[in-house]
C-alpha cells in the first residue's frame, strides 16, 4: 500500500468499503492506516477524482451510520452474555 500515490488509495479505499460493506474502523484495520486517513480520502479527497465513486462509497458510510447504534447493543450484549448470569440475593 505504501507505494500508491494517495489517489489509488483514496480509490481502493472506496472500492473495498463499497464491495464489502465495511466500516472506515474495518477498512483502516485492512490497509493498515488511520481511520483518519481512510476517513478524509473516501470523503474529501475522492470526490476530486471519482464523484461517481464517492457517492457511492457515501451511501455505504451513511448506512453504517445509521446502523451503528445496533452494532453496539449488540457487541454490549456480546460482552455481557459470556458472564455468569446474576444471583438472586433474597
């Protein structure tokens, strides 16, 4: 990754997050950079090079988005299923 200029990242970057669904945190992890950087290429820097791209890749970011607050009662539940249930204390 690190020989590509910052427009092949910035559409590559757009590429995996719209064929995969994933998140800019998931998509970061994968390349190996900041989620900042994933971040500022899908959403500022993209649209300079492929508007047609970059809208999609926003649909995808604004899904997950709008999703988020499922993902984290769900990792909550996750976490907290794993322990031993409560005692009744009476």
């Amino acid at each position: 990754m690190k020989n590509k200029s910052i427009e092949e990242r910035a559409v590559c970057l757009a590429q995996y997050i719209i064929d995969s669904k994933d998140t800019v945190r998931g998509a970061a992890k994968k390349f190996g950079i900041s989620k900042s950087t994933v971040h500022k290429d899908v959403s500022e820097r993209l649209i300079h090079i492929n508007k047609t791209l970059a809208i999609e890749v926003r649909k995808v970011l604004d899904e997950n988005k709008a999703e988020r607050h499922i993902r984290g009662g769900m990792a909550t539940k996750m976490k907290y299923s794993h322990e031993c249930p409560k005692r009744d204390v009476s």
